[in-house]
C-alpha cells in the first residue's frame, strides 16, 4: 500500500504538472494583487490593532492564531527535514520560494473566504471556497472542495500529527506509543469539543509562546554552526538549480526532486493554495475582506518565511559541519525527516531534546486544533451542525489510528490529500482573480482599510 501511495504521490498528485500548477499561481496573484507580498509588515501591524467591527466569531488576532496554529505545525520541523533528506539542500530554497510567492495566494484565498462567507442561523460565520463556489453558482465545485478538506484533514492536520507525537515521545522518552496515543485524544477531546472559541483561546497563547520557543532552539544551533552557515547558504541556493552529487552526506538529487519536495513540504507547512486556513479567516471581524485577509497572509510569512527557512538552516549547516549527521545520510535511506532534526537538536548540550520535543508536541498539537476546526466547517457546509459531534468523534478516533501505523504511509497520504484539496480551491480563487485585485486596489492600494463594506456580511 505504500509503494501504491509512494508512485501516485510522485507521479500524479505531484508531479511536474501539479508543481508547475501551484507555483505558476502562486505567481500569477503576486501579479494580480499588485505584489501584495510588500504589504506583509502592514498585514503584521494590523494584526495587532485588532477591528472595531462586530461581525464575526473571533478576534483578527485570535483568528490568525487559529490559523497559524495548523501552518505552524510539525511540517516546519519534521517536514523539512524530510524535504532535505529526499531533495536533498536545495529543497531548501524551494520551499523558501514558494512561501515568498505563496503569500499571494494566501492573500487571495482567505480574501474569497470572508467576502463570500455566510451568517449561520446561530449567528456563527462559515466561509471558504465552498461558500465562494456559491457565489459562482457552482455548488457542486463547493461540494468536492468540502469533501476534499473533510478527508484531507485527516491526513495533514490529524494522522501525521498523532504520529509525529508519538514517535518523538517513544524515541526521547521510550513511552509505549498506545498510551501516548490515548492521552494525545484526551487532551484534544477537551479543547475540539468547545467548538471554535475554545479553540482560538488555546491557540492565542499556545502559538506565540511555542514558536518563539522553537526559534530560540534553532539560533543556538545556527551559534554553534556559526562557522558552517555561509557555506549552508551557498549549497542551498546551488543545490536549487543544479544536480549534485554526494556532498556532506547528500545523495545526488535533480532540480525536479528539489523542487518537488520543498514545494511538497512547503505546502504541507503553510498551506497556501489549499483553502484550509482561510475558513478561520472568515470566522473574523471585518469592515471588508481585505484587512483580514491581509492578516491572513501574514501566516505564510511566520510560518515559511521565518520557521521554515531557520530549520533547513539549521539541517544543512549540521550535515556540513557534524561528521556523525552526515554519515547517517550517506545511503539515503537511514534517515527519517524527524531522524534528521533529532540528531540536528542533540547538539545543544543538555536542552537540545527537550527544545524539540516541546516543539514537536506543542507544534504538533496546536495543528490537530486547528484543523479540526476546518474539517468541522466543511462537514457543516456539507450535513448541518448536526453531523459536527459525529466528525468530532472520528477526528478522536483517527488520531489513535494515525499515531500507530507506519510513518511513510501516513506522510504520503497527507500529501496525497493536500493536492486534492488544492485544485477545487485555487479555481475559486482564479475565477474570482479580478474581484481580488479590485478591492485589493481600492481597500489597500488607496489606504482604505478601515471602511466597512456595505455588502459584507
């Protein structure tokens, strides 16, 4: 079965084809928006300001950290080490890449998902590109998005979170992976079974407190590889655009097998182009839906732009300048993604295992948080609130499940299911490009991001 998965993954779901897909539109909108990526700092700023409006669930604060807390996730860590292990240093630069261009389609995604959400009869907001597929008058569309995500959550926010928590417990710690399991459903029970403000309150002080954690960590290491980071640098970037041979333990890799698993990866970590996050986006005050998707995009900045980029730093100044991490990639087969991080970490004296393992934990359960809540949305979208307990309740389920079957099988799987959801939601968001760029231009390219708009709901 996971051979199976292993072929479709590489050949189909992401392939060349799918890479020119995603990447080509992550281009297209910097385009469309008028290079919206030169607003992050402002999108940062009014991320802390906050909205006067009253519509909407959660705070534009307490919903960005609700969307940060599934992207910042075990991808940042755990799938960027396996984006080195398998594209080798240049997947690097890629993943670097397509969070600079993926801001973008962050942007345009989460900007779709508060312009066409909906008032629920509770009160509550729901949007994302099945509510924007209705405006299209394209429901099935919305549908096969709906499914999409339901199934894939699964997958990049449920299974391979679950078993990335295990298995650094059982490594670090020898905790038999069954009662880690049960424990880790538990804890998550408590928190998903508040709905979505129970939620946003954890990941309001769970997600600002964890990644700067995790970034003192990887500045220790980049100290002590101090000597080795100039040269990480330049590998990195040759290693993008040119086949390499054996070098400080790589296999040699193409451009393509690069390209493929730092896009792969990256998308994993910060989901732009998958209409995931922005359905937390749509639960925020808003005036219009610039503003807070101008915040939304911020995410992709936090999560790839910094976290992404400090850990392949922090991987390739390692295998450089550490003859023991180096060997054990000699084969290319020795080494699993967390393998690679571990062994990076146990240089820091004493601190280095429990930093990566509160980083795991805390990185791996704020992304089962966050992504119950979007599989709870579309199954919403799809049955009523009244089928939300019963996909609660699998959601438990699949995290015990996940955290007991076989690591290569649960990543391939969620990469499988990111693909899926991406084609439906990238289509929403092209169909409605010159929206996009019009309220772009009048909201924030004429400074008019406090005036309401009129036919928001």
């Amino acid at each position: 079965m996971n051979e199976l998965l292993t072929w479709i993954d590489n050949n189909i779901m992401w392939g060349p084809a799918m890479i020119i897909f995603l990447l080509g539109t992550h281009i297209y909108l910097t385009f469309k928006t008028g290079f919206v990526q030169k607003s992050v700092f402002k999108g940062i700023k009014e991320s802390l300001r906050g909205d006067g409006s009253q519509k909407g669930d959660l705070s534009i604060f307490g919903s960005l950290m609700t969307a940060l807390s599934s992207t910042i996730g075990t991808g940042n860590i755990i799938g960027v080490g396996t984006a080195v292990a398998v594209g080798g240093p240049g997947a690097v630069l890629w993943t670097w890449i397509g969070g600079i261009f993926g801001i973008a389609t962050k942007y345009a995604e989460s900007f779709i998902a508060v312009k066409y959400r909906r008032k629920e009869e509770d009160g509550t907001y729901l949007g994302g590109a099945m509510t924007a597929f209705e405006h299209l008058n394209k429901p099935i569309m919305g549908k096969i998005f709906a499914w999409c995500c339901a199934l894939g959550a699964f997958g990049i926010g449920c299974s391979s979170q679950s078993k990335a928590i295990v298995d650094v417990m059982a490594n670090n710690f020898n905790i038999n992976n069954i009662v880690m399991a049960l424990f880790i459903c538990v804890l998550t029970a408590l928190v998903v079974f508040g709905g979505v403000k129970a939620i946003a309150s954890v990941c309001e002080k769970l997600v600002p407190f964890m990644s700067i954690v995790y970034v003192v960590g990887c500045l220790i290491i980049l100290v002590i590889n101090a000597r080795y980071l100039l040269a990480a640098i330049v590998l990195i970037v040759k290693s993008a655009f040119t086949t390499r041979a054996a070098l400080g333990g790589f296999i040699g890799t193409t451009v393509i097998q690069a390209a493929r698993a730092g896009i792969a990866r990256g998308l994993f970590s910060n989901e732009a182009g998958m209409g995931s996050a922005p359905q937390a986006t749509a639960a925020s005050v808003a005036k219009n839906a610039v503003k807070p998707a101008l915040v939304g995009s911020t995410g992709v900045f936090w999560d790839t732009v910094v976290v992404c980029l400090m850990t392949g730093l922090v991987l390739v100044s390692s295998i450089i300048g550490n003859d023991a991490i180096s060997c054990i990639l000699a084969d290319g087969s020795t080494i699993s993604g967390s393998g690679l991080v571990s062994a990076c970490f146990n240089q820091i004296p004493y601190l280095g295992k429990p930093l990566l393992t509160f980083g795991i934990l805390t990185f791996a359960y704020s992304t089962i948080l966050g992504w119950s809540y979007y599989g709870e949305n579309c199954i919403e979208y799809l049955f009523g609130k009244k089928a939300i307990r019963i996909y609660q309740v699998l959601w438990i389920v699949v995290i015990f499940i996940g955290a007991i079957v076989s690591e290569g099988a649960v990543w391939t799987l969620a990469d499988i299911l990111n693909a899926a959801m991406c084609i439906p939601n990238v289509i929403a968001v092209l169909m409605l490009r010159n929206v996009i760029s019009k309220e772009t231009q009048y909201y924030l390219g004429e400074g008019k991001l406090e005036e309401v708009d009129p036919e928001l709901q």
